[in-house]
C-alpha cells in the first residue's frame, strides 16, 4: 500500500517483499474472459484478457489478487467468475431488524475488504476510524452508512480502490441505499493502530 512515516521496519520490510505473496502452493488460474482488473499497487485500470494464465496469490474478502506476468492485479467480487470463482452470497437481514443488526453487518462487510497487497482486512488493519448507521434523508425505512478511514500512507495508489471496495460491500446489505465514505489523515496512521492479530500476522511481535 505504500510506506508512511510512522512505519516501523518490520513493516517495511514485510509490504516490501511481493514474492512473499507467490509461491508453489498459489493457486494457478487461466482467464475465462477479458475481465477488468486494478495493476497493484500502482491502482491503474487495466484488462486483462481471455487466456491470461498466472496464480492467485490471495483470495480474501471476495476479491481476487492474481500474479501474471510478473505484475499483480486485483480482481474484484463480481468478475470472480472470469477466473472459475463462484460469487459471494448475498447477505439476509432478518424483517424488521434495527440499526444495531445493520452495523454489526457493516463491521462484517468492512472485514472483508482487503489492501490487495497484504492480508490483512482494513479493520484489523486500524484503516477504519468511524462507521455511523443513519436514516436515509430521501428514502424512509432504508439507511445510510458514513465511514471515515485512513490509508497507511497518504500517496497510496491504491486509495480509491479500496474506498470504492468499502462503498459497494456496504451497499450489499439490506436497506443500504447509500454510503458516504471519506478518506482523512488526521490522525495519522500508524502501526500501533493494528489489531494483534494483524501485528502478529506482520512479524511484529
């Protein structure tokens, strides 16, 4: 995702190591279809087509980080099946169900978006900072979501992916009509932000 100026070396060195991400064991996979993917962590926009052959190298969240060619690209949800992968199930909220129903689905959600580069979900990784459940102000009985995050670093190519990641696996819950999420960098992050399980995960204990 990039390195800030709080980053400790454990850190660096970890998001500095994409080979970490392949190994024998990765999964290969062959292209079904041209299917639009996002070059990490540069965050273009690219296609990559039918044929295509390379390994995924994560599989977290729904999304797909795939290897070809040397380059990882990010392959979101609903393109899963260009690389034979069944899509992820729509989420049921029970008639009736309350706000506090609603934000513990959104906690769920916001655990299942991934920085393609590291895999850890943007929770654990201390990228979240708020999330508010609110009454939509146009539409009655449906809701909006307000989320303030962060980035590990101010210059990520991958920001706005993984801010419109947020918006869409949030409007997959029932009465989720809207989400206003923004990116800020006060505080800025850092690595003591983590959860211990992203730290033990990163090496860092």
């Amino acid at each position: 995702m990039g390195v800030g100026p709080h980053i400790g070396l454990e850190w660096y060195d970890f998001i500095q190591q994409p080979e970490r991400m392949y190994s024998r064991s990765s999964e290969p996979v062959r292209f079904e279809r041209d299917c639009p993917a996002v070059l990490v962590p540069q965050g273009d926009e690219v296609e990559l087509p039918a044929g295509s052959v390379g390994y995924i190298t994560q599989g977290l969240g729904g999304s797909f980080t795939v290897f070809v060619d040397g380059n990882l690209f990010r392959i979101a949800g609903q393109d899963a099946d260009a690389i034979g992968k069944e899509p992820t199930p729509p989420l049921v909220l029970p008639e009736g169900a309350d706000d506090d129903a609603v934000e513990e689905l959104v906690w769920h959600q916001l655990r299942t978006c991934f920085d393609p580069e590291i895999p850890i979900n943007v929770v654990d990784l201390g990228l979240i900072y708020e999330a508010k459940v609110l009454p939509h102000p146009e539409q009655p009985g449906q809701r909006l979501v307000e989320v303030r995050m962060t980035l590990t670093a101010p210059g990520c190519g991958m920001g706005e992916v993984l801010v419109s990641d947020v918006s869409d696996k949030l409007k997959l819950i029932p009465t989720v009509v809207d989400t206003d999420v923004e990116l800020v960098f006060e505080p800025p992050w850092t690595q003591h932000m983590m959860s211990e399980a992203a730290r033990l995960e990163v090496g860092m204990f």
